[in-house]
C-alpha cells in the first residue's frame, strides 16, 4: 500500500507540475529571445517591458505567441490613441503600433509585423489610416478611427508595407 500511495503521490506531483518548476515556459523564452534578437539588430530600439520594444519616435512592437485573441483583449492590447496591426487573423501573434499621426505623409520606420505580414488590425485613435501596398503602393485598406477587423483579406496581408493617415 505504500508503494502505491507514494506512486499515486508521484503522478499527482508531475501532473501538476510537469517540466523544471525553473524552466520558462517555451513561448516566453521565444519572445524573450525575439525581443533581444530586435533590439540588437536595431540601433537605437530598445526594450521598455519584458515584450514591447520601442523601435522609433511612437513606433512600438509588442513580441506574443498568441495565437488569437477576443475583441475585448485585442482593444486592451492596442493602447489608448495607438493604431496596431496584429500578425495574424483574430489578432493573434505579435503587435506593431503607433502613436504618432504622420498626417498626409507615409510612415519611415521598421516594419517588423506590418511588412507583408500583418492579417489583422485596431485601430484605438481617432485618426483614418491608410495601409498601402503592393507594386504601386495603393491604398488596400482604410483602417477607420475606433474601428477593427479580424482579417485584412486575401492577399492583403502579404501586400501590406506602408502607411499614411
């Protein structure tokens, strides 16, 4: 009986605590080694939390695995006054957002998620963007202040490279 009593205890012990209780979970050892893949290859990024880096004047990038997330945490994921581009559809994978208005012109920056791969977007400011792309650079969507969608459409999200608001 006590063989087994201290078995069952021992299944019950890796169940609950499967792995090293010291070892990080893999996703964020991946965007904790994202993050500092970034920043070094980025003179001038640097890192303001554990997954947000700073890539230029109101140019920011939050590092995630998440594989989707709900309306309500894709808002609570864009800041207040940010315009965000998720990787992937539902507002899964990392972020790329902005706080600064570049007004008619285009943006000039880092494009870590919105160069051809960004397949959803937020918009939490109270500015129009245009997201351009393709061989002329044509406007492919209007991302409308307040406003959202899960995914940017065929095509779309391999276009994308460029803004103006």
């Amino acid at each position: 009986m006590r063989i087994l009593r201290a078995t069952i205890v021992g299944l019950l012990a890796v169940a609950a605590f499967p792995g090293s209780a010291f070892a990080a979970p893999a996703n964020q050892a991946n965007v904790r080694q994202e993050v500092s893949t970034f920043v070094a290859q980025h003179p001038g990024a640097k890192q303001i939390s554990g997954d947000t880096v700073q890539a230029g004047e109101g140019h920011f990038i939050t590092f995630s695995t998440a594989a989707s997330r709900t309306n309500a945490q894709a808002q609570a994921s864009c800041p207040s006054n940010a315009y965000c581009w998720f990787e992937h559809a539902y507002y899964g994978g990392s972020i790329e957002w902005y706080t600064s208005h570049v007004g008619g012109g285009y943006s000039i920056g880092i494009y870590q998620i919105l160069w051809g791969k960004a397949s959803s977007w937020w918009n939490n400011s109270n500015n129009t963007i245009n997201t351009n792309g393709g061989f002329f650079d044509l406007v492919i969507y209007q991302m409308r202040p307040h406003y959202s969608s899960v995914y940017v459409g065929d095509g779309n999200n391999d276009k994308n490279h460029s803004y103006c608001g």
